[in-house]
C-alpha cells in the first residue's frame, strides 16, 4: 500500500523511512531512524527527483505508481549517487525504460561504476544553471561539489522557487507522518540531529557548502527540499543561519564541552572537578561526555556547536586512549575552526596523551590550545587542585565577558549600546507636483492598529522630508534582504536636489495615492497620509494614517544587522569584486565579459547600464 504525501497541487513526496537500520553509512548511530525522501513533479512531463536506499524500495516503488496512476515516468533528476538516493536508480530504468535520466556528466560516469545497464542512451547531460522545461516548471541545475559528493548539484525549480537541496540540508530521524519542519519541534526535538547529519556527513567540507550557500543567496527560495528529514517552507532563514555557522566552522554558542577518556574513573573524576569549577566560575551548561559511552559523531556535533573544549586522556599503549584517539582524528578530519582547546593528560608513569593530543588539535586552522595542561600521575592530588583552577580561569579569561555595568550619577550613554536597538531599512518616497525624490531611512515604527497608524522620523536635510511636509503623503518601501548595496547608493548616497533618482528607471510602480513605490527588492509597501509632526533638532516626526498596505514577497525583511553583516561591502571585498554591477538597482553580473543582451533580472536595465567593477 503507498504512502505518499501531497505537497502542491503537483508536487509529491514518494520517499520512505526507515527505523530499523541501526547505524546509518554503518557508522552513525540513529536511534530515530531517517527518512529517504524522493519527489515527483507531475508536469506536462513527469519528473522523479532521486530515488531511495534499498530498504525502502518497495514503499517507493508502490507511491512512485501510486503518483504516476498510470502515466510513463519521463524524467529522473539524479543529484546525488551515494546508494542511500541513488540505489534504487537501475529497478527505475527498468519499470519505466521509458525515462531520460538527468545528471551531470560525473553522475553519469559513477553512474557507470554502480550500475550495468546502457547509461549513455539514457541521459540528458546538464551543466551549471542549464534548464530544463517540463511544462509549466522549469527547472535549473546548480553544480554543489563535495557537498557531499564531487558530483553533488541541486536542482532549482524556477516556477515555484523550490530548491531539490540532495544532502544539503537534511537531517538524521525518520518523519513521523508531518513532513514539513514548521510542523514538528525542530529547535528542541530535531536540531542536535540536524547539527550531528551536517557535521559528520559534510562537516569537512565547509568551504564547498559555503559556496552553495553564496549561491542560493543569490535565488529566492520559497521551500527547500532535502533528501532526509523535514521539508523547510517557513523559517528557512533561521534554517540557512545553522548553516552558515556549521559552514565557517563558527561557534553557535559560548559554550564548554568536556571529553574525558578514563579507564579506572580518575581521569572521569578531574573532568568533574573542572567541570564544578568552570560552573563556579559561572560557566553555564557545561557539558561532559565519556568518550567510551558516547558516540563520536555526537561529541564532534558538539563540537560544532560550543566555542570552548575540554579534553582529557589517559595514556593507553603509550598513546591516547583508543576512544579519544579516535575523537580526536574525527574532529581533525573534519576541520574544526575557530576554537579554544584546554587539555588534560593522564599516565602512571610516561604520560603522552596530552602532547599527542596538542600535536593532532595544532593541525586545525585558527584554534588556541591553552597552556595551561595538567597532567596526572594516575589520580588527581589535592596539591594538583590549583592548576585545574588555573585552568578553568584560563578557560573562563578566554570566554567573552558579559559584566553587569556600575551605576553611578554621571552614568555614560553609550554609543555601542544604541546600535544594539534593532531596525528595519525602506525607501521613503514623496511626490510633488512632477518631481519625485526617495531616500533610505530606517525610522518607521506602527504606532496603532486601529487605526492603522506609523511614525517616521525624517533628517531635515533630506529633500523627500521637504516634500513631506508640503504633500503630507508618502510610500514607504520595506527593504527585503535580497536588496543590493547599490540601492543604498542610489537612494542614500545621493540627494534629490542634485539628481533625478528616478530617472530612466523602469518597473517603478505607483500606489493609489500616485507616489512612487519600489516593486523589487522590497516585500510590501505602505502609503500614509500625515496627521501630526513633532518638531526636533535635526529630525521631523511624521505621524501618519495608513492608507494603502500591500505584501510584495516573502524575502524577509532587511534589519540594520543584516546590512552590515550581509550586504554593505567589506573593504577588502570590494578590491576582490570583480564583474558588471547595475547603475540602476546594483545587481552584480559575476564575469569578465558582459554578453550585450544582457537583461539585469532584477530592474530590466540592458547591458548599456551596466558598469565594470
Ligand atoms: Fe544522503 Fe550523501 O547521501
């Protein structure tokens, strides 16, 4: 009997779960079981996006006919040949012979490696961000190498802005009937699981992910599909932010995990201790596992997770001990960055397990293993106390501080703690008579609901807040994070006095009160007329009545934060770019050479407005 899911009207999910199997590549444990997710687009072509493990190829087998209901199979998009998603690829070649298997050209060659049947008559080679029609989808092919395999692409539905993410993305737990990320309790129930599949399986391969992620910043992404785990249609910012961290190897939390190796508990009991004085000294959530009791793919995720480890050996066969040894060549392996490393060591007579421990920990990139080791001749001494003090305080001096300020009479107002306020970015634009003008602001705050009432604070040196003050009307443009530093420029660097910021710009829109508002680059516009000004120093206060409001997309809002985070140019990076940007909108063509038909995607300006950087 299928089981199948409908996820649109043409949309399906065909995939399986499987709880039965004990360690997944036979050396994670997964106590809850993963989820082998496959798809089918129902076109004017039918389309398969990968396929599943052996183990739950009859499920599959029965939703793949459930969904086809009679009809051929024409396509299968194969973005990923690890057997997990890529075994069951021959049985389809031979119940629909039918079908045209979509891959690039390394996918076709492990194709070769796997399976016996003629691959060459069968595929259709795509290479990156070549298309394929199917109907009304189209879908577009972006090469992901490494992530987690060399052959590694995700396929990009450019109809309904879905991204087919192959392991990008996944998770480890079968799906317990809801398939999407929104309806489970992802943050408590599913993201250790979620950090432990990323870390383990393409934790190594940071750069490589980074890449996509560059690129898929690049796309609007209304849903994500991985092949494991739940489906992401809302949140995938909070999603991509794991990522992103996980990705540059930066630490999501300040944070202490201790690994301890013992054979006769007094190695273990030292890692208490510490652990006692790191909470004294006001550490929270200290976490400490045995190496011998818990898996190492759990500790690694761990890892990934805390800014500061702790790693404590006995010294076994002249060496590290056998659990910690490996541990600690799987954290290496997968190139952990940008940590605080402290050590301790155990040996009755020739203790070695520290220095071992230092000279594989030396090899990742940008960690501070602290100088404060200990080491134990057998068992922890009470004299010895002092130096897991010294080691603790070293480990807590190297923890950013978060002080409770002194209050006093002339109590300072500082200039940090107002960047802390959080903000939203728009394009504030008027109109009068012919002449329209719009600047950046980052002042709009909803004052009342009913009636729908915001405030604005507008520099008096800027045109539009004259304009304002004699119209009474204005947009306001809610900046989306996909908006180019460009348009900062345009809008915020240049004052309407000396140039027409409109001029020869096309796919500008007016609402119904006939001033300007920004289509793209935005997610909604509000139109409001002004009842009230309060007069400051430098700034007009503008109270106004909502008029018109309307959603433009749902590209989340653009903060202060992410502006400076994301999208206002690093020195350096503005020497590295190279490549075409949009005197219009900003939009930056990537390339030496401009092709002359060259349409910008985001405002239509052809290549004549384009400038190189
Ligand atoms: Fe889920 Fe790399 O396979």
């Amino acid at each position: 009997m299928y089981c199948v899911k409908k996820m649109t009207e043409d949309l399906y999910w065909v995939g399986g779960n499987d709880r039965r199997l004990a360690l997944f590549e036979n050396v994670y444990p997964i106590p809850r079981g993963v989820s082998y997710n496959a798809y089918v687009v129902l076109d004017e072509k039918t389309v398969l996006l990968d396929t599943v493990d052996h183990s739950v190829s009859p499920i599959f087998f029965e939703n793949l006919a459930h969904v086809l209901n009679g009809r051929k199979l024409d396509y299968l998009i194969v973005n990923h040949m690890e057997p997990d998603h890529a075994a069951t690829i021959e049985a389809v070649v031979l119940r629909y012979p039918e079908v045209t298997l979509v891959c690039n050209k390394k996918t076709a060659q492990m194709m070769k490696n796997f399976f016996s049947f003629d691959v060459d008559s069968r595929v259709h080679l795509v290479a990156e961000m070549d298309t394929l029609c199917t109907g009304k989808h189209t879908f577009a092919f972006v090469m992901a190498p490494m992530v987690h395999w060399p052959e590694v692409m995700v396929t990009y539905d450019v109809t309904t802005k879905t991204l087919f993410a192959a392991d990008a993305f996944g998770t480890f737990g079968a799906l317990g009937g809801n398939l999407y990320a929104d309806e489970v309790n992802f943050q408590t129930e599913w993201l250790d699981d979620a950090r432990r599949y990323y870390t383990n399986i393409v934790g190594k391969y940071g750069t490589q992910v980074q890449a996509l992620l560059k690129k898929a910043a690049t796309i609007e992404i209304e849903m994500i599909c991985p092949l494991h785990g739940p489906v992401w249609r809302k949140d995938i910012g909070w999603f991509i932010d794991k990522y992103v961290h996980w990705a540059t190897y930066t630490p999501e939390e300040d944070a202490v995990v201790i690994a301890y190796a013992s054979v006769y508990g007094n190695t273990e009991t030292a890692a208490n201790i510490l652990a006692g004085k790191l909470a004294d000294l006001g550490v929270r959530n200290v976490k400490v596992y045995d190496v011998s009791a818990t898996h190492a793919s759990e500790i690694v995720s761990e890892c990934f997770r805390a800014s500061h480890l702790v790693f404590l050996s006995t010294t076994y066969n002249a060496g590290m001990f056998v659990n910690m040894e490996n541990l600690v060549h799987d954290i290496v392996n997968h190139n952990l960055q940008n940590r605080t490393i402290a050590l301790v060591e155990n040996g009755s007579w020739a203790p070695t397990a520290g220095g071992l421990m230092r000279a594989e920990f030396s090899k990742l990139k940008n960690c501070t293993i602290l100088d404060e080791m200990v080491t134990i001749k057998s068992s922890l001494k009470p004299d010895q106390l002092t130096q897991l003090d010294a080691l603790a305080e070293a480990i807590v001096a190297s923890m950013p501080k978060h002080e409770a300020p002194v209050h006093t009479p002339d109590a300072p107002v500082e200039q940090n703690a107002m960047f802390s306020l959080s903000y939203g970015l728009f394009v504030l634009t008027a109109r009068d008579g012919a002449k329209d003008n719009g600047c950046i602001i980052n002042t709009v705050t909803q004052l009342t609901d009913t009636p729908k009432r915001i405030s604005i604070a507008v520099n008096k040196a800027n045109y539009t807040h004259d304009m304002i003050k004699k119209t009474g009307v204005f947009n306001v443009s809610v900046l989306s994070n996909d908006a180019p530093f460009a348009m900062f420029q345009h809008y915020g660097f240049q004052s309407g006095r000396d140039v027409d910021k409109f001029a020869g710009v096309q796919g500008m829109a007016r609402a119904t009160n006939g001033v300007y508002y920004l289509p793209y680059c935005t997610n909604a516009f509000i139109s409001a007329r002004v009842t009230q000004t309060i007069e400051f120093e430098t700034h007009t206060l503008f109270i106004a009545d909502v008029t018109e409001a309307r959603q433009l997309s749902e590209v989340p809002s653009m903060t202060y934060a992410y502006y400076f985070a994301n999208v206002k140019p690093k020195p350096s990076k503005l020497k590295e770019q190279h490549g075409w940007v949009c005197k219009i909108c900003g939009y930056v063509y990537e390339g030496e050479d401009l092709p002359a038909d060259f349409i910008c995607p985001l405002c239509k300006h052809g290549a004549e407005d384009f400038e190189k950087v």
